[in-house]
C-alpha cells in the first residue's frame, strides 16, 4: 500500500482530469444501479395478474406514502414512472427507460475511461522519463555496482508490467469498491437480513484473494530477477559474440541461457497456476454465496413470508451482479501486486542518491587559463577495496602534456577520472586555476574536457551526428575539419551515404580503427581546452596510429593533456611522464630522463620494446 500510495503522489498535478473520471464514475455507478433496479421491474409489466395488482397498490399507496419503508417508496417511485392503466404503455415505457439508463451508463463509462486512461498513461510516462533521468544522474560507481542486464530489465520490463498493472486497476479501484458498496445498500434496503447474509459470508472470498495476491507479488519479484539474468546474458553473449566464436563456447553459452529460460519458466508458471487459480476459485465461493442465499431467500418467497417476488428478483439480480466487480478486484489485486513487485524495483533506483552533485551555488567555469592542481588526492572506491590513489601531488600548468603510465591496476584511469568528476576525491582536492572543482557546474567543468577512452562508445545514428554528439548546432565544415584530423574523412567519404552513414548498434558497421578515429574526430570538434586521452590510439593499426598521432600532436598544441597509453613510443614527447605504482607517484620526468633511472618506467620500457623485437 505504501508502493501504491507513492505512486498517487504523482498524478496530483492532473487533479482536474481525475475530477472528472471521478465525477464520470459517480455517475457511472448511479446509471448502472439504475439500470439493474429497473430490470427487475419487468415483473410488474409482464404479468397481466402481477401488473393489475401493482396498479391498485401504486393507487392505494398514493394516500399513504409516509407509512412506506425506503424499498416500498423507492418501489413506488419507480412503479409511478413505469406503470400506466394500459400494460404495453408500461412496457414501452419500461423499454424506453432501460434504453436511456443503459445508454447513459456507457457514456459516462467512456468518460471515466478516457480521463483516467489519460492520466494512467501520463503517470506512467512520467515515471519512465523520470527513472531515465535519474540513471543519467547517478556516478559511474553506481553502475559498476549493477548488471546492465539487471537496469535494463527494470527499465523495459519492470515499467512495463507496472503499466499494465496501473493502467488495468487505477479506474477500477475507484469505480469496482462504488459499484460494490451501491450494490450493498440497495441490497440492505430490500432485505436487511438477507443482506446480512451475503457481508457474514463473502469476506472468506477476500481471504482467499488476498492470499493468492500475495503469493503472486512474491513470485513476481522473483521473476523479475530472473528476466534480468537473462537480459544480462543476451546483452554479454550479443556483444561478446565474436569471443564467444573465438573459444567455441557456443554451446556452453546455450546451456547457461537454456538453464536461465527453464528456471524462469518454472517460476512464472507457478505464478501462471496462482492466477488461474485465483479467479474460479473467487468465483466458486461467490456462486455458492449466491446459492445459499437463493435457497434461503426462495423459501421465504415460497412461504409468503418475508420478502416479495419482485424485491427477491431484485435481490438475487444485485447479488450476482455484485460478482462481476467482486471478480474485477480479483483480477485488480493480481495485477496489482505483480505491479508493486516492479513499482518496488523501480523505486529502488529512483531512490539511489547521486554521490556526485552540486554545491547549492555552484560556479560556472568560463575558461581555463593557468594550471590544474591534485592536492594530497587520495581515493578509494570502496572501504572494501582499499586506497586506489594515494597522496598524489600534481600540478598541470595550461599548455603541458602529461603521459600516465604504470601496471595494470596502478590507477592510471582513476586518476583521470577524478578531473571531470565521474568521482569525487576521498580526501585531498583537485582544482583549476585555484577554483576547487566541487565547487563549480559539472556542466561548465566538462565543456572544458574532451574524452578518448579505450573503449570506444558510438551510437547508432548517423557518421555526422556521432561527430557533432553534445553540439547541436555544429558546423558541418568543422565537422569535416575534424574527420580530416582524425583521418577519418578519406573512409567516411567512401561510404555511400557519407557523413549520413548510420553506423549500427555502438558501431558495428565500422572496424575497430574506423570507430576510433570517429571518437577521436567526436573530441577534436568540440575543441577543448583539456583533452583526456585513455588509450586512444590502442584500437588502431600502426599505420593509421601515425596518422592519427601526429595529427594530435599538433592539436595538442596550447592545451593541456593527459595522456594514457600502453604504447609507451607515442608518449615519448610528453613534456612529462608520471610512473603510478600501486596508486601512488613512483616516477616523475621526461623519457630520456625516467630511462636513465634504471626504474619502473625503464622496465616497462625494456619488456614492451624486448617483445617487438622478438616478435620481429
């Protein structure tokens, strides 16, 4: 309830719209009881005997209506409206009435549907935008802790159950409880005892109801689980798939995604059989509600003692009319519960806090001008896992280019990292031109940065928008520009749409190299003061390596530059060269310099030029 309740929270702002569902279901309602206390009243009409009597009675009634019962006024009323001297006027009469209270009934039913169907599906837009969100919010940190497998059930499969589960129940919960409690008091004016009747043993239908729900809510959980193991291994096994080839493990990948589908299907047909069991079991103990109530009821009728044939009629009319919304709830709480399973999931994202935000106040960053410092920078992904970096002291001035070499795992990316503020510092601070980077606009301190990583990130669209990607008003001639730069221009143009190419799911139309140099275009054209190499040039071969290096190399001029690559001969003419080892500063220096030293930089030197040799 609290799930659900949350979720009303959202919909207030189109008060308006469930203003008039709201009123529309009233009225909903009122037409439907009319149409079924009118129906009854065929009885009256249609029986020459019964429709003489209702005649003298309506008469002698007439001069009496205060000693009435409510049922008797209620019934006289109606009679005064239906029942005229002539038999077919009445019938006519009755025709024309349960026409119009049926036509008006649906109506108003379309009125609450439409403004309720507006306002669900607004909620559930509003939800998914807002979960879309709140994933761009979130640090890297938070993603390394969850499967993408996992994030993109809940976001594909999760919301989507929890709209059909809202979008089936949010009306009825309104309309079905109404409809049920109308149904209750027309049955209580009638016969109060058979009434009575009905409330002792219908709530062992709602027991029954609610503990199938719950049972389903859990197996829903669980299934949501399941769907997300097997979305992570399509995800890995589809963008593995050329690993997967390379080892012959087809058949070990089919074996763990046929063991993934069977424990899924296992546990969503135990959650098939609660459901299919739920609705003729409700139904089985409604009916025999019903069944009980008839033979009691039909004996007083029998008898002449207790209640009439018409209110009888009517009655038994009520009783299993009441089913069909009875039934509806039945179905509203399965769904229901399978919705606050996802609602659940769901939430548990949106109520992940960012760990890098703004200072209220924040400044905007116009420019850089003179150095980037690390002051005692320390920094720890987790407590778990200990320090990453420790006490490193840097100073950057505006036109240099620094290389960061070290052992895989020394923290060359971390360090890096910490400048745009993927993470934030454990201690220490990082600034630029003395202004400490938590203390301006994440947006103003990444437009001064482009980004190269190792692992090239392109979207499917089109060449040119990959390029301009972050400028929406960029110039084609500079995105040309750029291609050339990155000697991309000559293989683009060789495409038959060129710079309108759709390049396919993350690049898949392009080689390696080719997605690459893409990249590399994408940071020249946003012409940062700062750039971020992390292994930019490992993708590419050694010939269009020499094309793409000395072109950065000259767009590397004015503009200060961390450089990340395992190829330690592309750095060789960085101003300087910083050695990491174990998350600390080992070695400081140019390359002749640090070559001297005889220390880490000289052995990886050695071992990465050793094995060319060999391999020559």
């Amino acid at each position: 309830m609290k799930i659900y309740l949350r979720i009303l929270g959202w919909v207030k702002v189109y008060w308006k719209t469930l203003l008039l569902g709201l009123l529309a279901s009233f009225l909903y309602v009122l037409f439907n009881s009319a149409s079924v206390w009118l129906t009854a009243s065929f009885v009256n009409v249609i029986f020459p005997q019964k429709h003489a009597e209702v005649v003298q009675e309506r008469q002698a009634e007439e001069l009496l209506p205060a000693k009435m019962d409510l049922n008797a006024k209620i019934k006289n009323y109606t009679n005064q409206i239906l029942i005229k001297e002539n038999p077919h006027q009445s019938l006519k009469r009755l025709c024309i009435i349960i026409f119009l209270a049926f036509l008006l009934k649906n109506v108003f039913f379309y009125l609450k549907s439409i403004s309720f169907g507006y306002v669900q599906l607004k909620l559930i837009m509003n939800i998914r935008n807002r979960l879309y969100e709140h994933l761009h919010n979130l640090s890297l940190s938070y993603f390394h802790r969850k499967k993408s497998g996992e994030l993109m059930s809940i976001i594909l499969n999760d919301v989507g159950v929890m709209r059909r589960a809202f979008t089936v129940s949010f009306d009825k919960l309104i309309v079905e409880p109404i409809n049920i409690l109308t149904f209750v008091v027309l049955m209580f004016i009638i016969s109060w005892k058979l009434a009575l009747l009905a409330i002792v043993i219908l709530p062992v239908t709602m027991v029954v109801i609610s503990q199938v729900g719950q049972s389903i809510r859990r197996k829903s959980i669980r299934t949501s689980r399941k769907i997300a193991g097997i979305t992570a291994i399509l995800n890995e096994t589809i963008n593995g798939i050329r690993v997967v080839k390379a080892f012959a493990m087809e058949a070990f990948e089919k074996n763990r995604f046929f063991r993934e589908t069977l424990n899924y299907f296992r546990l969503t047909f135990r959650r098939r059989r609660l459901r299919a069991i739920s609705t003729p079991t409700n139904e089985i103990f409604s009916v025999a509600v019903g069944v009980i109530l008839l033979w009691i009821g039909g004996n007083q009728v029998l008898s002449g003692s207790g209640i009439e044939a018409e209110d009888f009629i009517r009655f038994i009319i009520l009783l299993f009319t009441i089913l069909t919304p009875i039934r509806s709830l039945n179905t509203v709480n399965v769904d229901l519960q399978e919705g606050i399973a996802s609602a659940t999931r769901i939430f548990s994202i949106l109520d992940e806090k960012p760990e890098i935000v703004e200072k209220p106040g924040a400044l905007e960053l116009t420019g850089f001008g003179r150095e980037i410092c690390y002051q005692n920078v320390w920094f720890q992904y987790n407590k778990q896992d200990g320090d990453v970096l420790k006490d490193i002291n840097l100073e950057l001035k505006k036109g240099e280019i620094v290389a960061i070499v070290g052992h895989s795992g020394a923290g060359k990316s971390t360090l890096v990292d910490l400048l745009p503020r993927f993470y934030d510092v454990s201690r220490g601070r990082i600034s630029i031109d003395g202004v400490d980077i938590r203390d301006v606009t994440l947006a103003s301190l990444r437009s001064l940065m482009g980004i190269v990583t190792q692992q090239t990130i392109l979207f499917n669209d089109t060449v040119f928008n990959n390029i301009a990607y972050g400028l929406s008003d960029a110039d084609p001639e500079a995105v040309i520009t750029a291609a050339k730069a990155a000697n991309a221009h000559e293989f683009i143009v060789d495409f038959p749409d060129k710079y309108e190419t759709v390049i396919g799911d993350q690049g898949s139309r392009l080689s390696g190299g080719q997605a690459q140099r893409i990249a590399i275009a994408r940071a020249l054209l946003k012409n940062p003061p700062i750039l971020i190499l992390d292994e930019a040039t490992s993708s590419l071969d050694t010939e269009s390596e020499q094309k793409v290096q000395s072109a950065i190399d000259r767009l590397m001029r004015d503009r200060t530059v961390f450089v990340i690559a395992h190829r330690l001969a592309t750095i060789q003419t960085a101003n300087r060269i910083i050695v990491l080892d174990k998350g600390e500063i080992a070695e400081v220096g140019s390359h002749q310099d640090l070559l001297s030293r005889d220390g880490i930089y000289r052995y990886l030197y050695d071992i990465q030029f050793m094995n060319m040799d060999n391999l020559a």
